[in-house]
C-alpha cells in the first residue's frame, strides 16, 4: 500500500513547483514594478500573501491559528518561527497582513526569475562574511524605521526530522534587542509531517500554528542576548516536546537522514 502511494506523492509534489512557477510568472508585472521603489514594499507584501495563498491553499493545507497575542498594525516584530519544511515561509506571510522583511541566505539570489524579485524583497545575507552581517543591521534598522517587522528562522538551517528544536542562532536577539522589538514565537506543528524535505513523505492536512506571547526585548540589553535566545528556545521547545502528532513524527524510526534547505 506504502509503494502505491508513491507515484501520487511525487506528482502532488510536481505540482507545488509547476504551481509556484506559474504564480510567479503570473504576478512578475506587478511583481516587477513594485520592487522598483521601497515605499511599494506594502503593494508587493500583498502580492506575496496571494502567492502565498494561492500554493499553500493550492497544495490542499489549511491552517489552523491559535493567537496567545495579536500583533498591532502600528509596530515592528521580530518574527522567530520554528524551520522544518518549504512550506514554512509561505505559511508565515499569510499570518500576517503587516508587511514582514526576511532575512534570507544569498544562495536562493542566483535562482533564475525568482532571484530578482527575491533580492529586491528580501535582506540577503552571507554568513561567511562578517561585513555582510553588519550589513544586515544596517538594512533592517532602516526597514524597521519604516514601519516593517522582521522574520528571521533562528535556527539558521532546517535540522535532521529526529532534532525537536536545533539551537538558535544569535542574528535575531541581537537585531531585536538593539532596535527594542517584541519577539513573536511562532510554532509550527505539522509542516515537518504533511510537508518534509523527504519527498516520499507528506500530504494534505492542516497546519497547526500557535503565535505565543511576544517576549519583550526592552529591559534587556545586549549582554542578556543569551537569555533572551533561551528563554525564547525554551518557550517553543516545550511547546513541541508537548504535542503529540509533532514528537510522533520527530522520533520515527530512520528519519535522521538530513534534507537541506536554501531558506
């Protein structure tokens, strides 16, 4: 029965790329003119979020939100949600209407079309380097000033499916802490389970989303950074460590193999 369902799989997975491809094709015009000028970011958050919609809801997901704290249309985050799978970026611009600035690896920069629009879109950084890092201060401080949040996976990687949680990066706490920005934990369930960079492994469902309280940064400074960073990996580590569909899937057997992702 397992073999049987194989050749679906690969084609449902077919459809995700033929999907994003034709969406981007579709929406470039807009997607085009409104990278041209910064203050046009709004116009292309919306065109994102229909991209967004279009492939998640495309692929036969449906999210279900659970919201401890809902974020106010006059203020700057800093997004910090779990990485698993493809599908978690896209699921994170349709959570929210306020527009968000990624923080994204320079490799996905040299894709043919969607590189374009993605360096215009997105604060590229190269960890290699340290003079790009503090260009990324740079930028997210002048994007913060104008009105935007930031969405960093702190991770930085997509770990192997037996890791409940990989070790969180410091990019984040520290952009968070020198601007004074909440942290909004976004916990994602299921997107390691219907959505894995295993492609024979997957399917329709949904997708459990729990935005917990935002931590807030104001009284720490950067000393406190690796506080801050634990007491936020602390917060969803617990929260995944207690759902059940998601540890079921995280200690099933031969599932070490690891998938890397360009996000």
């Amino acid at each position: 029965m397992k073999y049987i369902k194989i050749p679906f799989l690969l084609i449902w997975r077919l459809w995700f790329y033929v999907l994003m491809i034709v969406l981007i094709l579709l929406t470039s015009p807009l997607l085009f003119v409104f990278t041209l000028k910064e203050e046009y970011y709004h116009l292309l958050w919306k065109v994102m979020r229909f991209i967004s919609k279009s492939l998640v809801y495309g692929m036969g997901f449906r999210i279900k939100r659970q919201f401890d704290k809902r974020i106010q249309s006059d203020k700057s985050y800093m997004f910090c949600p779990n990485h698993t799978s493809l599908i978690d970026p896209f699921l994170l611009v349709i959570l929210s209407k306020n527009p968000i600035v990624f923080v994204g690896k320079k490799e996905l920069a040299k894709i043919p079309v969607f590189g374009f629009f993605y360096k215009k879109a997105i604060i590229v950084v190269d960890r290699s380097s340290a003079e790009s890092r503090k260009r990324v201060f740079k930028e997210a401080k002048r994007r913060l000033q104008n009105g935007v949040s930031i969405a960093i996976f702190p991770e930085g990687l997509v770990p192997t499916e037996d890791v409940v949680l990989s070790p969180f990066k410091k990019g984040a706490f520290s952009l968070a802490i020198e601007f004074k920005i909440p942290i909004v934990p976004q916990v994602y369930y299921d997107c390691k389970r219907l959505f894995s960079w295993n492609f024979f492994k997957g399917g329709v469902g949904v997708l459990r989303v729990h935005q917990h309280k935002f931590v807030e940064t104001k009284d720490f400074t950067l000393d406190d950074m690796d506080d801050l960073k634990d007491k936020t990996f602390n917060l969803m580590y617990n929260d995944l460590l207690n759902d059940k569909k998601y540890m079921k899937d995280t200690n099933r057997p031969n599932n070490e193999r690891e998938f890397k992702s360009p996000l």
